[in-house]
C-alpha cells in the first residue's frame, strides 16, 4: 500500500517546492514599491469635484489628492497632469506655478520618475486674482448718482463701496468718475484726485490691477479744480528777408486735455537778447486757435529771435507759454539782411539818377 503511493506523495512535494521557488525567484526580480503621496500648495476653498491632479488618467479633486497614497515601483514611469487654472468658490482664482520633489516634473504636464524612497510630490499654486474695491470721498447729499463707471457698467453712491471685484493681477479695465455731482442740496462736487489710482489720473481712465488685494478711492472737491492747459506756437516763415516785404505769421493752439479753448487771449512777444518785447495780443477761435501776421519792425537788428506765445490762465483754466525753438514748436525767427543783389541795382539806381542829373546841368550850359 505504501509503496504504491509513494511516487504520488513525491509528486505532490515537488510540485510545492517548484511553487514555492518560482514564488522566490519572482520576489527576488520584483522591484521593491515605495509610498508616493500628492499635496498642493496656495488652494483654498475649492468645490468638491473640481480636477486638481490626473495621475495615470484618473483625477482627482482637491480632497482625493490629499487622501491618496500610491505605491509604486521603484523608476517605474507616471503621467501626472496638473490643472493650469482654478477658481475658488469665492471667485479667486490660481495659477500653476510649479513642482516641488516632481522628479522629471517641470510644466503643468509631465512623465513623474518614481525614487527610491518614500516622497510626497507637492503642486504649488499662486493666486491670479485679486480683490479690487472701489470707495469715494468727499461726496454727500446724493441720491442714486452714477459715481463710477466700471468697464462700461455705472455704480451709484450707495453700490460703489459695496461692489468687489474679482480680477487677474496685471489686467487693465476703464473707469471714468463723473466729473462733478450735485446733492439734493444743492451742493456740487468737483473730481479732485484718485487714490491707488494705478493709472488713472483724470476723470477718465485705464486701471491696472496690482499685485495685491486694493481699495480705489475717488476724491471730490467742493471748488472746481485748475485744468491743465497747453500751448503751441510756430512762426512762419522762419527768415525774414528785410529786403521784403518783413511779414511773419504767428499761430498756434491752446488746448486742454485735448480739447481747444476758445476765447482766450494770448500775448505775444519776441525776446530782443535782454528783454521780451510785446508784438501784440490775440483771441483764439472756437477750435482753440490763434494766427497773427508780425509785421517785423525794420528797426530790428539783423539775427535771431525766440517767439513766445503765452495764455495768462483764467477761470478755471491754468495758465501756459509757448516758445519757439522748444519741441514741437518750429525754429526761431530769423531775420536777414536785404539780398545784395538788390543793393547793387538800388547803387546802380542811385549812381544813374547822379550821372543823369549832372548831364543835364552840362547840356544847359
């Protein structure tokens, strides 16, 4: 009975020791696993569901990032996807930046390399917005006035301050603060100034959003403000022969922001090497234009001569002036000696009218 179940028994025990050789071998040619984890940095209030990382075609959102752990064999290969951009349920947004412990990582997209010990491979992020608020001051009395307009929506005096504004850091929008208001009392305000105005100067004007979390404050005055104005001037043509006819043509333009401003008087004059000398005073037209014909005195010395216009400033108007010689407003005048070859024929005239007069006298005799 033993001996016939003998070679079965010996089957069956080398049928184990094979397995369990083959099992050693195997273990011996794996590859040992180690503990991958991945983390973010810079997110905050993000909606369940949103896609943060896709590891190997999966996704995962802000929480399943955290609670994942992977392991995975040593310098085996993993695709890992970062999601570029993501808004909180707050409205901030964020932006990739980088890795840190990618190990192959580099952009937003990438072929991870596992290593050979325990690593957490964090996704940093940094915030692409930035809250952008808007007050106003030196306002009151007013009803439901249109303070700002903001990329082409009006804001009154009760919603200016409570308005928050969500916005990319760098990113420009158009704002234009109504240039006086009057309260149901009668009362008016004048735009004064902006604070943290990043741009803005005037009424009107581009914002460029900051780096940082802002308040953008419009100021209003009680007096209107002084505009700015400015002025031009050419003189043609720029020699004067005083051989001719010495006629000179003065004009220009006063302007404020842009716009011409008729009505005002302009001095001119001309700078004699010590002193300016008064030409004459004009008006301008309804363009903000002026042109006066010089008729250049003969009794100017032969050389060259600055021309200034100048507006005195008035009402609420700043005062401004004008030279030749200075950008954008021509070259000096310049005045000349009479052409000599008119010299010559006016001696020749003169020596003819002589010679013919003591002829005369000759034939009398």
């Amino acid at each position: 009975m033993f001996r016939k179940t003998k070679p079965l028994t010996m089957f069956l025990v080398s049928m184990v020791a094979i397995a369990f050789l083959a099992s050693a071998i195997s273990q011996v040619q794996a590859k040992p696993k180690v503990r991958v984890k991945f983390a973010t940095s810079g997110l905050s209030n993000l909606s369940n569901g949103i896609t943060v990382l896709t590891i190997d075609g999966v996704s995962y959102d802000y929480w399943g990032v955290q609670q994942t752990n992977f392991n995975w064999e040593i310098d085996s290969t993993h695709t890992v996807l970062a999601t570029t951009s993501l808004t909180g349920w707050d409205g901030v947004g964020y932006q990739f930046s980088s890795w840190t412990n990618g190990n192959g990582l580099v952009g937003a997209s990438g072929t991870f390399t596992v290593p050979s010990s325990d690593l957490t491979v964090t996704a940093n992020y940094v915030q692409s917005t930035v809250h952008v608020r808007f007050a106003h001051s030196g306002l009151s009395n007013l009803n439901n006035n249109v303070v700002l307009t903001i990329d082409g929506v009006g804001y009154t005096y009760w919603t200016v301050p409570q308005t928050d504004f969500q916005w990319a850091k760098g990113s420009t929008h158009t704002v234009t603060a109504a240039n006086s208001l009057t309260g149901w009392d009668g009362v008016t305000h004048w735009f004064s100034s902006w604070t943290n105005g990043n741009g803005l100067t005037g009424p009107s004007g581009t914002f460029t959003v900051p780096n940082t979390d802002a308040t953008v404050t419009v100021n209003y005055a009680l007096q209107q403000p002084m505009a700015e104005t400015s002025l031009t001037i050419t003189c043609t043509p720029t020699t004067v022969d005083k051989g001719g006819e010495e006629i000179a043509m003065i004009s220009g333009y006063l302007t404020s922001e842009g716009s011409g401003i008729g009505g005002k008087t302009i001095s001119l004059a001309y700078f004699d090497g010590s002193n300016w000398q008064s030409i004459a005073s004009v008006t301008t037209a309804s363009d903000g234009s002026y042109s006066y014909d010089w008729d250049v005195p003969e009794t100017i010395l032969n050389g060259q001569y600055p021309v200034k216009a100048e507006f005195a400033g008035e009402g609420c108007y700043l005062g401004s002036t004008a030279i030749t010689g200075s950008t954008g407003n021509g070259t000096h005048l310049m005045v000349v000696p009479e052409n000599e070859l008119g010299s010559v024929v006016a001696l020749l005239a003169v020596l003819a009218a002589v010679l013919l007069f003591f002829k005369l006298r000759v034939k009398r005799r």
